[in-house]
C-alpha cells in the first residue's frame, strides 16, 4: 500500500479567469474552447480522484480487516499463553511433590539398606554354619537328638520353621532389592519427565510470547497504515473539492464569456481594466497591476543564503496595515487557511487565451476579503499583508502560474516583466 502522500491542504489547481482589454485576444469560441477543454481536464481528474478515494477506502476496510483478525489471534495466543502459564505452575507443583516423595524413599531406602545389611550378615552367618557343620546333616543330628515322638514332632516343626525361615530371609531379600531398584526408577522417571514436561511448556510459552510480540509489531503497523490511508483519503477528499471548484468556477467562467459576446466584450474588457481600486494602491494599465506596495524583499529563484528555491516574490511591509489587491481580473479559487501559505488567496485568470494563477499568502488572519467562487477586478482589495503560516515577519508572498496550479509548483513563471513594477 501507498505510504502517505506529502501534499498542501490545496489539491493541484486548474487555472480559471476573464479576459482583459489592452491586449491581442484570441477568437471567442477558441478561448470558450479552450474553457470547455480545460473543464473537461477536470472532469476526468476528479474521476481519478474518485477512482482513488474507493480504492483508498478499500484499503481502509481491509486494513480494519486485518486488524480484527490480528486481535482475535492475539486473543487466542493470550488464552493459549495463560492456560500454559497454569499447566507449568502445576507442574511445577508436581515436581516439589516428586522431590518431597524421592526425599521420604531416599528415607525409606536407607531403612531398607540397613534391613538388608542385617539380613546379609545373618545369611552370611547361616553360610559359614553351613560351611562348618554341614547343614541338612545338622538337621538331622536335630531330628535324632529327639526323646520321644512329641519331642520329634516339635524338633520337625522347629527345623521346617528355621528352613522357612531362612527361605523368606532370601525371598525378602530379594523382593526388597527389587523394590528399592523399582521405586528408584519410577521415581527418577517420573522427575525426568516432569522437568522435560516444564521445559517442553516453557519452551512453548517462549514461542507464543514470540508470536504475541509479532502480532503487537503487525498491529502497530496495520494501525499506521490505516494511520496514512486516512490521511490519504483526506488529501484526496481536498483534491475533490478543489476540483469541484475548478469546474464550477470554469462553468461560471464559460457562462460570463457567452455573456461577454452578447454584450460586445472587447469594449467591456477595456473598461474592466480602468476599474478604481478600494486599496491605496496605484492601478496598472493592461491584463496585471503590483499586488501591494513596499520593497522586493526577496526575487524568484534560488537564495543564496539556504540555496533553496523561492517560488515567487515577497513584498516587505510599509505599514502594519498594507493593502493586498488582486493582480488580475480573474476567479477566486481558494480562499483559506493553511498551513504553509497561512491565511491565502489564489485567483485564476485568463490572458490572451492563457490561463494564470495568483497567489497571495501570509495575509493577516481574518483579513481575507474574498470567498472562493467569487469575481474580482484588477486592483480590487483581498486582503492585509501579515505574517501567518510559515513566516518570517510580515510580508506579501506572490507566486504567478502559467496554467493550473499544481502542487509541486510546476507551471511557477518569474513575475518580472509581467507584473508591473517588477
């Protein structure tokens, strides 16, 4: 998608205006013509710009999309990452259990051991008896040794009892070894897979962080987008309104040329061009007058000081209250605040079949004596000279366009030797 798109508050403007006397004019049906060329220009402009704005639009809903989507997967890893968080805690529990449980059989083996000590002893004892006496043969010496058969039966059951006894010595012995190893093992199984179990579960909860901090990153960026389409949408919002201007202005100004064949308009012309104006400020014969007194305080063309280009003419003041009169009869086409040019005025002419545009920037706030659509005269007062927008003390900023004003200033003329005084 696009990234925001650096514009003025002003969308790029068609130049608009009247004839003047004083000068050679073209034919009244080619300057009618050139009108109608020119309003259809921006018929297909604003198409475009519509064609943009339903485009820009859909971005915004699809980056709204996209945003839902990313918080419920966010949601999701949240709720994956607590339940995870719960299973490692009671694991976590289980394994203290497991080392209390190896703590109680590490007791429990140590009674074993020494239970099995003693039975070895007393087996090694029973081993060398044996050795010495015989064994079975020492039974028997038992059996005979009896006085009568009460006597014999009690000798028989003592010796089966003894040869019993030492048979469970040697089960038990051996049940006890296969004990100890067996609860050893399950035990150390059973720690091992725990331990692996939390490591496993914090691995994961490593990697669901991970992919927590991702989908933070790709909102964050979804939200920018969003950020820059809107504005986006804005500047072409201002393109479609000053393009409507144009239109309308060029609509009214097609309307006043068919007025101006019906009521011989080169005489009309000359005595436009002798109009009075309401500022003090000497009026210029022919198609452009100075738009304020004072000195040049700074020409077209690049400044030696920042090596940046200026794209017009500044006026200094002479007054606190210096007059700002139009340049040119013409049509009002922006009348507004901004930004950059503060509180402005740009009027659209039209010279010999050329169309111009003037612009009158820095004004004093709340001084602008025109409203966008309306007609003026050569000389007639727009507005004070001041200091708003990006300023540097007061002063009158005038740029003069050859054709439409366009954002990146690409129809700029030099005024000198067109503006009188200059």
């Amino acid at each position: 998608m696009r990234k925001s798109v650096k514009l003025l508050a002003a969308a790029a403007a068609v130049g608009l205006g009247t004839f003047f006397g004083g000068i050679p004019l073209q034919s009244q049906a080619e300057s009618i013509s050139n009108l109608k060329k020119e309003q259809s220009n921006i018929q297909e402009k604003r198409s475009g710009v519509q064609s943009n704005l339903n485009d820009v639009q859909g971005q915004i809903n699809d980056l709204k999309n996209q945003q839902t989507n990313v918080k419920t997967e966010m949601q999701r890893i949240d709720l994956a990452i607590g339940s995870t968080t719960k299973e490692i805690e009671t694991k976590t529990a289980k394994i203290n259990e497991t080392k209390a449980e190896i703590s109680k059989l590490q007791d429990e083996i140590k009674v074993i051991s020494e239970r099995i000590e003693k039975r070895n002893l007393l087996l090694k004892d029973r081993i060398r008896n044996y050795q010495v006496t015989g064994g079975a043969v020492n039974y028997l010496d038992v059996l005979m040794g009896a006085t009568s058969f009460s006597d014999f039966i009690d000798r028989a059951n003592a010796v089966a009892t003894i040869m019993q006894a030492d048979q469970d010595i040697l089960k038990q012995q051996e049940a006890d070894k296969k004990t100890l190893e067996e609860k050893e093992a399950q035990v150390e199984k059973d720690l091992a897979d725990l331990e692996k179990l939390v490591a496993d579960l914090e691995k994961m909860n490593q990697q669901l962080a991970e992919q927590r901090a991702e989908k933070d990153r790709l909102l964050g960026d979804l939200v920018e987008q969003e950020g820059e389409a809107h504005e986006y949408k804005m500047e072409l919002q201002e393109q479609e309104q000053a393009l409507a201007a144009q239109e309308s202005a060029i609509q009214k100004l097609i309307k006043q040329e068919q007025e101006r064949q019906k009521q011989q308009q080169q005489q009309q012309s000359a005595s436009s061009s002798k109009s009075s104006s309401n500022a003090s400020i000497s009026v210029s014969s022919g198609a452009f007058t100075r738009p304020t007194n004072g000195p040049v305080t700074s020409g077209y063309g690049y400044r030696t000081y920042n090596n940046e280009f200026h794209n017009g003419v500044d006026f200094g003041r002479v007054t606190n209250s210096d007059p700002i009169v139009a340049a040119a009869d013409g049509i009002v086409f922006r009348s507004y605040l901004s930004s950059s040019y503060g509180e402005c005025v740009m009027i659209t002419s039209m010279v010999n079949g050329q169309l111009y545009t003037t612009v009158y920037a820095h004004m004093v706030s709340g001084s602008r004596l025109v409203s966008e659509g309306q007609t003026v005269k050569k000389g007639q007062q727009i507005g004070i000279k001041g200091e708003t927008g990006q300023a540097d003390g007061i002063h009158l900023h005038f740029e003069l366009h050859k054709g439409k004003w366009e954002a990146d200033k690409r129809n700029k003329i030099n005024p000198v030797g067109i503006i009188p005084g200059l």
